[in-house]
C-alpha cells in the first residue's frame, strides 16, 4: 500500500495568476528513496513544503500513512526535515546542538542521551562531540544537521537540496554516506535536488519536474534509457544527449545539411508509421566507432571530422559537427581519436530516439 499519496496536488501562492504545482499525483511507498529534480524555480521546494506542512496545500489531497494530511500541524506530520541552509546554533556543541529538538519534546535526560549517542555513532562524530559548528568542516557540520533529523525517529525524511553548500569532493561522499543511512534507517525519503547525478545515484525512483508539472516519474534507468520526452532526455545525463532536426521519409532520416540514413527496421516499427520533421535524439555513448559496431550497420555509416576532444581520465568526449549540429560521442580512454580525424560512426538502434518537435513526446516511448 501506497505510503505517502498525492492525489491532484496544486499550489497557487495568494496573488499568483498560475498555480506553481500543477496536479502532481504520486505513491510512494514505505522506504522508498524519492528524489526530486528539475531545474531552479520548477516548484520542487514548494511541493516538499506542502508534505512538511509549512506550505498550504491548495488543490488536492495529501496522505501519509492512510491520514489525510491537509489540515494536519507539521510537527503532527512524523517527519523530520533537512534543508540546505541547515543553521546550527552556533553556541551549542555538536552533542547539544543534536539534542536540542529532543529537549523541546520534554523527552527525558537519559532518553536524549541515549538517542544522541546513537546518531553520533551512526554519523561518525565521535571526535567532534564537544566541539562547536565554527570548529567543523562543512560535511562534519552537515553530518550534524542530518544528526538532528535522525534523532527524532520519524517515519518520513525530508531533504531539500541538503549538500548544495558543499564542495563537489564532499558531495559525493556525502551522497554515499546519506544513501548507506537510509538502508540503514529504513526512513521513506523525499530529496530535492537539482543536481541530475545525485538523483540517478541515490533514488531509487526520480520525479522530474519542470514548470510546476511532472514530466516523468520512475526508476533512473528507466528515464536515462527510455525518457518520456525530450526535456528528461536532455536533463538527464552528462555529457547531455545529442539532438538532430531531422525529417523522416519512408525509411529514410534526412539531416539538415544532406547527410541521410535508412531507419533500422525495429526503430521503424516503434516509430509506429510516424512521419516528417522531428527530432532525433541519441546519446553519445550509442554513437559507436567499433569495427564491429560498423560491420552490424552495413553501409549506413556516418562521417564526420572531430574539431574538439575532452580527456576525462576514464573516457573521451570527441566533438564534431553533423547534420547541422555540434555533436559529442563519449568513447573510452582507449580510444585514440584526435583533433581533425575523420569519424566513421553510426547509432545503436535499440538507443535511438525521436522526438515531437512541439510537445517534444518520445515517439519510440509514447
Ligand atoms: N512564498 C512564495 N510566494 C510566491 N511565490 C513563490 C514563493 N516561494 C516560491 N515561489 C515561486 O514558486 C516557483 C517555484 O519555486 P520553488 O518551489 O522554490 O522551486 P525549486 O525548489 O524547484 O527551485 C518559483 O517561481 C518561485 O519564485
Ligand atoms: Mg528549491
């Protein structure tokens, strides 16, 4: 049974001509991992505000554990929120300032200890119990924000952007040790981000939302491999995927510019007939060199000229220019192409996408 529900879920803020949530509808389940991404401004805060409580819900319903949650006090909600402008007390050591929320329950002496001793373990502070957030480095300081949550025992997580204020290193461990906290907590989690990776690394379902309207929720495979249109097909992954204009005739793609290739057969049929100008899209680790890859493809093989090359460490990104646009295949760091070699190359069909050049919806998805 569904954990957490948004039935119709709107948000129009007073004076607003627009509501800025426009009917999200979710289940989530217990323990799951949700994130929430889209970029700035897309009404990711404010629909986790709405689960908080702190936010008035206008349109729609809101249920957490079967309980409408409406009308419902935010500390009468079991949940417990991280933001990213976590403020400590700055007077208060690390002990105190994790406890403090318990002391404000009137739980007892001992029981406050008791739970503190436990975050702080589970967090890794032991080091640091006496000392006071000015003397802590931000992910020590961000341990300590996360410590305040934990203690309170809640069923529910809420977390808005919580590692934002951190440097990229510190990001990406504190990723690890969040994830290893919730298989560890078992607490069912929303987390907002706008940072693509940390969604696909942590959640184990994605929502994406842009404009206030969820444009897809699922699994992050699903989106990385199979995006509903072209906004998640672009917003996930990195490098971003390449994009062509392209105009479908019989089995034939047009580029802009001349070049052309016949459809593979099991695209075709996904494309379900459809016809005309689109957008095709592929991305740039389905744009193969191989021998064998090009072997597969017969003689529907593209060339270009590389103009740009980035060394990762662990693969290159080869630019080159086709079909009227800048495009980037990602190719392994074996790989010796350089600057002014001429590519041969072609797509894995399984991989290509075609997309509405107005809703832009994923013809081979929809
Ligand atoms: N208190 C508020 N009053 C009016 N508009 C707001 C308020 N808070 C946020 N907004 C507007 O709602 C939209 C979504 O904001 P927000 O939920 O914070 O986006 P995100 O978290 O995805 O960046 C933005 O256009 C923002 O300006
Ligand atoms: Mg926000």
């Amino acid at each position: 049974m569904s954990f957490i529900t948004f039935k119709h879920i709107c948000k129009r803020y007073p004076g607003a001509e627009t509501d800025t949530v426009k009917d999200f509808n979710m289940e989530i389940e217990e323990k799951e991992f949700i994130a929430f991404v889209g970029p700035s401004g897309c009404g990711k805060s404010t629909t986790l505000r709405m689960v908080a409580g702190f936010e008035e819900i206008t349109g729609g319903e809101l249920y957490i554990g079967g309980k409408k949650m409406n009308e419902v006090a935010p500390r009468d909600r079991g949940i417990a929120m991280v933001f990213q402008n976590y403020a400590l007390y700055p007077h208060m050591t690390v002990e105190k300032n994790i406890g403090y929320g318990l002391k404000n329950m009137k739980l007892p002496a001992d029981e406050i200890k008791k739970k503190v001793d436990w975050a702080i373990k589970i967090l890794g502070l032991e080091e640091y119990r006496y000392r006071k957030p000015k003397n802590l480095s931000g992910g020590q300081r961000q341990r300590v924000a996360l410590g305040r949550a934990i203690v309170k025992d809640q069923k529910v997580f809420l977390m808005d952007e919580p590692l934002s204020n951190l440097d990229a290193k510190l990001r990406v461990s504190m990723r690890t040790e969040i994830s290893k906290l919730h298989r560890e907590l078992g607490a069912t989690t929303i987390y907002v981000t706008h940072d693509q990776v940390e969604a696909m690394t942590m959640a184990d379902r994605i929502v994406i939302m842009k404009e206030g309207v969820v444009q897809q929720a699922g699994r992050p495979m699903e989106l990385y491999d199979h995006p509903a249109n072209q906004f998640v097909a672009g917003f996930i992954g990195s490098p971003q995927m390449n994009f062509f204009d392209v105009t479908v005739k019989g089995d034939q793609m047009e580029f802009s510019g001349g070049s052309h290739m016949t459809i593979p057969a099991e695209v075709l049929e996904k494309l379900k007939g459809k016809q005309g100008n689109m957008v095709f899209g592929i991305r740039g680790e389905d744009i193969r060199m191989d021998a064998q890859s090009l072997e597969a493809c017969g003689k529907e093989q593209m060339k270009a000229v590389i103009t740009d090359t980035e060394v990762m460490g662990n693969e290159n990104n080869l630019y080159f220019t086709f079909g009227g646009a800048q495009a980037v295949a990602r190719v392994s760091k074996y790989d010796l192409h350089q600057m002014g070699d001429e590519i041969t190359f072609t797509f894995v069909p399984s991989k290509m996408h075609f997309f509405d050049r107005e809703t832009g919806v994923n013809y081979v998805e929809a």
